[in-house]
C-alpha cells in the first residue's frame, strides 16, 4: 500500500548579516558572488527544513541584482520554498538592505532550485506544499520560471545535437 505523502507550510528562513570591505569592489558596492553566497546558503536551509533532508542546489533562476548594496550595510535576507515538485523544490530569496527607519529595500532576488536525497543520496520524495495566500503570488511566478527553464533546457539540447 502507497503512503500518503505529507502535506506542510514552508516557513520563512531569515539572515542576517553586515557587509565588510572584503565583501565589495573597489566603488564600494558588494560582489555579486558573495550575495549569491548568502542566497544559497539562506535558501539551502530553507530547502532543508521543509524537506527534512539533505539538499543541493541544481540552478539559479531569476537572478536580479536590483539595487547595490554597499560595505557597512545591514543586509536581510529571506527564503521560503514556493513551489515542489517529487524531489525537487524552487525557493525564492530576496536580499534587503537596512535603510533605517525601520524600512528595507530589496536589492537582489532569486529563484533557487534543490532537490533532496535520501541517506544513498538518490532524490527522494519531498512534501507536498500547502499555499497560504501570501506565498501564491511567488508561487506563479516559480511556476513561469520552471516553464521557461524547462523551454530553454529544450532548445539548448537541441541546439547542442545539431
Ligand atoms: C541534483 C542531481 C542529483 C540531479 O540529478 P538527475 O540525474 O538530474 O536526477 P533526476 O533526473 O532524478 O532529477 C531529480 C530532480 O532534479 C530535477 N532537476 C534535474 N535537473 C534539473 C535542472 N536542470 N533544472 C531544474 N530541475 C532539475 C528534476 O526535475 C527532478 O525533480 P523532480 O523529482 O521534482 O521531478 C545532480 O544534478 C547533482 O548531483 N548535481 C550536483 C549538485 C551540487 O553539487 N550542487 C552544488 C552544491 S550544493
């Protein structure tokens, strides 16, 4: 008899941290690798809490870098998985800088997929997830980017057979 596969919320992982000068180019502004870093960590435990397994980062969709953010800032980033799939997870992350005032404004965002593997690392089944109203509007937004990246996985494949 099959089980039922589990049905949860995905829960929102937050980061904080300050930007040092070995973080930045020469201007100032904070390298994109290193945001991207952030990202993937911040999200990678996203991915992990939801699934309650080990994960690994299979692409990076959407990549915005909006805004700079600049050495001294106070930097928020957040995660949540916005859409599954059997194995697989998106999460988005958005990266924010502390403009005072209790205000932040979002630099850079990403769509992150995972996918997570059980104790053979083979990709394993991950929970269904259950919207709540303020994940649906990033959740069509995964769906569109997984449409386009399976798309254009295509035409690349076909181009590289050619
Ligand atoms: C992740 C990995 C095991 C997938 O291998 P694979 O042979 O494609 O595995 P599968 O065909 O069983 O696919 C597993 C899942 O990955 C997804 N996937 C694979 N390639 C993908 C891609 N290019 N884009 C999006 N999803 C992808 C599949 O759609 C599937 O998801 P589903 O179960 O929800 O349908 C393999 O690519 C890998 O080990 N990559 C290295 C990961 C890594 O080292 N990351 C950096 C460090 S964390």
């Amino acid at each position: 008899m099959s089980e039922t596969r589990p049905t949860k919320q995905a829960e929102v992982m937050v980061n904080w941290n300050l930007v040092f000068p070995n973080q930045a180019n020469p201007s100032g502004n904070m390298f994109g690798g290193d945001v991207m870093a952030i990202m993937d960590t911040t999200a990678a435990m996203a991915a992990k809490r939801f699934s309650e397994r080990e994960v690994s980062t299979v692409t990076v969709e959407a990549v915005h870098f909006a805004k700079p953010i600049m050495v001294g800032d106070n930097i928020k980033t957040t995660a949540r998985v916005v859409a599954v799939g059997n194995s697989s997870m998106m999460v988005k992350a958005d990266v924010y800088r502390d403009i005072g005032g209790n205000k932040l404004m979002r630099c850079v965002s990403a769509f992150l997929n995972f996918v997570a593997f059980d104790y053979q690392r083979q990709p394993t089944q991950v929970p269904l997830l259950e919207l709540t109203p303020e994940d649906e509007k990033a959740h069509k937004m995964a769906l569109v980017i997984k449409k386009s990246a399976e798309e254009r996985a295509e035409l690349l494949k076909q181009i590289e057979a050619g």
